[in-house]
C-alpha cells in the first residue's frame, strides 16, 4: 500500500530523558467497561463504554514514545499516536483529537472499528510482553470527548477554485475524499443511492458497534464545509451518468461493493434465504430510512444460520441475538485460526451465545413443502495445501455431512460491485469481480477524470483502508485539477466548461 500523500506535520515530542520506560512497562493496563452479555443481547447499545478520563490519562501513560513510532508505521493513515498520547496523558484531550483529526476524518469510527489487534496495537512495542496500550479505545476516547466539549474546531475560510468535484457513495472513502477536497478550495456534490448518508457506515455497521448519531454528526461538519450532500439518487436510475458529470470537472466513485456472492448450492433461492447486506439493513434501521423493497420486517426469527467468516458475519450473528434468535450458528469453512475478522468481535459473539462450527461448508438449503427455508445440509472439510494467500485449503471429507435446524439463513461470503455499473460505465475497466481497476498510487482510472477507492476497488476491507484510498485519490484530484489551469469565471452547473472535461468519453467515459 501506498503511503498516505498528506502524513502528519512534525511536531514536538517528549525528550528521551523526560520518558521512564522501565516505570511506564510496570503500569497495569486499562480497558474501558463493557455491557455485560446477558444484558447487551437484549439492546442495540454499543457493546464498549468510554474511558473515564482519569483512567484514560493513565492508559495513555503506558506509551513508552518509542522514537520509531511502529504503531504509526502499521496505521493505515499514518496516526501519529505517541504525540496524540502523550498529550492525552497529560489532559490535553482537545489537542490529542486534533492530532488524530489531522490524518484521520473518522477518528470516532475507526477507533472503534479498526482491528487495531493487527495494525497499531499489534506493533506496539509495549504489547511484546503486555496487553498493548489500548490505541483505539483512546482515539475513540479524545475525539468523542472533543465532541462533547464543543466540537472539532471550526475550519478556516478557503479561497475557492472555481473547480466542482462530484463523489458518487458517500462511505468511508468517498467522505475522505470530499472533506480533503472541499479544504482545498474545491466545491464538491456528493451523491448517495440511499435514503440517508453514510454508506456502510450506516447501513452495513450495527448500533453495538457504531452508533449512529456519530455518522449524523459526521455529515454535518461536512455541510458545514459547503459539501452539498444529495441522497436517494441511484446513478443509472434516478439520475444519469451524463447528470452526474455535467458541469463537474472529475468524479471519484466510492460505490462501496454491496452486491452479495451466492453459495452456489441446491436450495439457495427458498423464502428466508438473504444475503448479509439485506440482513444488516433490515434488522439496524427504521423503515423510514430504507429503500421501499426493503423495509419489510423480518420478523422473529428462532434459529439463524450464518455462513461466512469475516467480521460482517460476526455483525450478522450478533444483530441475530438481538432479534431474539435462540440459536445462532455461524459457519465457516477453516479453522477460526484462518478467520480474518477481529478476534474482539468473535469474543464478543461467544459471550453472546453464538455457537461456531468450524470445518464446514453448505451444501444444500432444506426446504419445507412451501418452498421455505428450513435448514442447511453442511460437510465437514479439513484443510489441506496452502492456496496462494498462504492460507491452507479447505477440501470436503466425503460421507460427513450434517443438518443444522433454521428458519434463516445468512449468506456472508464475499462481495462485490453491483453488476449495473458495466452497463453504466462501459469504458471503465474492471476486474473480474466487477471491481474498478484504478492506479494503486492515484487511485485514477482508465478514464483520466474519474477516480475510484475504497471497497469499489479493493472488495470488502476496512474503513481505515478506505479512508488511505480517499488521502490518495484527494491528492491526485487536486493535481488534476490545478493542471487543468485557472478557472476565468464562476462555474455554473450547466457551464459549457465543465461539459468540456466531462463531455469527452476519453476523460469520464
């Protein structure tokens, strides 16, 4: 992965000599409270409590400021955390946020969503011997506190450049991009298909994890930036790429990848059968902030089947106890040591009653005399050569096969693009999963004046990883865009300049 083109400024850090290592190692580690499980099954509250300050300074205290900074180095972004903790420690609260903010644009979501067991905390010197200092728990910490105590500070007035951007998918990447942008000087409209902003941050992301107030507050500051922000509007349906373009002089597509893969197994069309955006969707929001097809209940379910193995299963599992589900079974093919979500969330699952069978795989949906639902037909695998990932493969073991009892199932297996976009774009390139191909260090297409990051191009990953992708792409946005040379009047949405750029299928298609 590229690095982020924009890293954090230097700034001053403690002298070597004002850091007692050998005192800071001997400091117990800290963690915030959480809902107990028996109690949590029952509420869609977020599962972590905040850090009582006092407790946080001390936490933040174990940092022993390595001069290296790997926690830095391992963050996506590029944190500078040993300065945000060393101000955190000594109360500084404003300024540790600010120094997340610096580098980050969701400071709040990625502490809590990140898997900072293998990016920062999974390098930081201190977790050698300890429990690491607990990074994430504290960027949520500050920046929440920030929040509660006036906000981030207001933004400086920029000069405009006369330039217009539109963002299509306002998730992750596609908010990094737009905030960067818009401080740059550059006017920008964002576009969502859904009823209400935010993405996967919304829609695919439970209450127990991230609340939603948190994203409501996000797009405020960004309207509060002059982003425009314009929702329910699918591009090819209720507005046209051609709308889209007009009068803009590029376009990155965050889209996200939401289109579930299929099992491909007997059965798999019965009645009660979803794949896990639908369940997310369903089961996390209010009708109101739904698409018509998909605002019916989903009733009561008793006995959930979850097959996939990443965190969105563990987001389906645990939002199935929830609905009240008795018993929940997630299944995956591998051994949880080959499991790629966060160990926390697989912890969190357990305490909450979900049952985890290992070593299986789907191989047919049963079906009742009305065509429901009514359990999955399983085989028992064990894992054979290492496939190109490292990763061992999976291979059946004939004559084990097992039923496991269920009115739901959910698949969780992979995603990718909507397949509307080759309709809608083309001349843009593509992989064969249907994801944009876009240059790694510019996130730019085949077509010069559309960018492209996020889940749209990587599949499913993470939101720190998309928010990397927005850094890259702003950075290259805003090069193309002073090339492009000055602006010599105001640009209206229908100016003949901007349909200069955009008209030309060599530029946007």
């Amino acid at each position: 992965m590229a690095d982020d083109p924009a890293p954090s400024p230097k700034r001053e850090r403690p002298d070597p000599k004002q850091v007692d290592r050998r005192a800071r190692f001997q400091i117990p580690p800290n963690r915030p409270p959480k809902q107990d499980p028996a109690v949590r099954v029952g509420n869609w509250d977020e599962v972590s409590f905040l850090f009582d300050p006092e407790v946080a300074k001390v936490e933040a205290n174990r940092c022993i400021q390595c001069p290296a900074a790997p926690c830095t180095k391992a963050c996506p972004v590029h944190n500078d955390i040993p300065s945000a903790l060393w101000l955190l420690e000594q109360g500084n609260f404003n300024g540790a946020a600010d120094v997340f903010r610096e580098t980050s644009e969701l400071p709040e979501m990625c502490g809590r969503l990140c898997p900072q067991e293998r990016l920062c905390e999974g390098h930081c010197v201190v977790g050698k011997n300890a429990l690491p200092v607990a990074i994430g728990k504290l960027e949520t910490f500050v920046t929440e506190w920030q929040r509660a105590h006036g906000g981030p500070p207001a933004s400086a007035p920029v000069v405009s450049t006369g330039r217009r951007v539109a963002v299509v998918g306002t998730g992750p990447a596609g908010i990094a991009v737009a905030e960067r942008l818009a401080r740059l000087g550059h006017a920008v409209v964002m576009y969502e298909a859904w009823p209400e902003p935010g993405g996967v941050l919304r829609y695919g992301i439970p209450d127990f994890k991230q609340n939603k107030p948190a994203v409501d507050r996000k797009f405020a500051d960004l309207r509060a930036l002059g982003i425009e922000v314009v929702t329910g509007v699918r591009v090819g349906v209720q507005i046209s790429w051609s709308t889209v373009c007009a009068g803009v002089d590029a376009v990155f597509l965050g889209i996200g990848a939401s289109e579930g893969s299929l099992l491909g197994i007997t059965g798999e069309d019965a009645e009660g059968v979803i794949t896990a955006t639908e369940f997310l969707v369903r089961s996390n929001l209010p009708p109101e902030q739904l698409p018509e097809s998909l605002r019916a209940p989903l009733g009561s379910p008793r006995r959930v089947v979850v097959v996939g193995g990443g965190d969105t299963s563990m987001d389906c599992v645990r939002s199935a106890r929830r609905l009240g589900a008795a018993e929940v079974t997630l299944i995956y093919r591998r051994t949880e040591a080959e499991m790629q979500g966060r160990i926390e969330e697989r912890k969190h699952a357990t305490e909450e009653g979900v049952r985890f069978e290992y070593l299986a795989a789907p191989v047919e949906v049963l079906c009742d005399a009305d065509g429901r639902v009514r359990g999955l037909r399983c085989q028992r695998m064990e894992l054979g050569e290492a496939d190109d990932t490292g990763r061992r493969r999976p291979r059946a073991i004939p004559g084990s096969e097992f039923d496991i009892d269920a009115d739901l199932l959910v698949t969780a297996i992979g995603y990718n693009v909507e397949p509307e976009w080759g309709q809608i774009l083309p001349d843009l390139v593509r992989d064969r999963w249907n994801r944009f191909v876009a240059d790694p260090e510019t996130m730019q297409t085949n077509l010069p004046a559309v960018f492209a990051g996020g889940d749209a191009v990587n599949g499913a990953d993470l939101v720190v990883t998309a928010l990397a992708d927005g850094h890259r792409a702003a950075a290259a946005i805003d090069r193309y865009l002073r090339e492009l040379g000055p602006v010599r009047s105001p640009v209206a949405p229908s100016d003949a300049r901007g349909q200069r750029f955009i008209g030309d299928s060599s530029l946007l298609g």
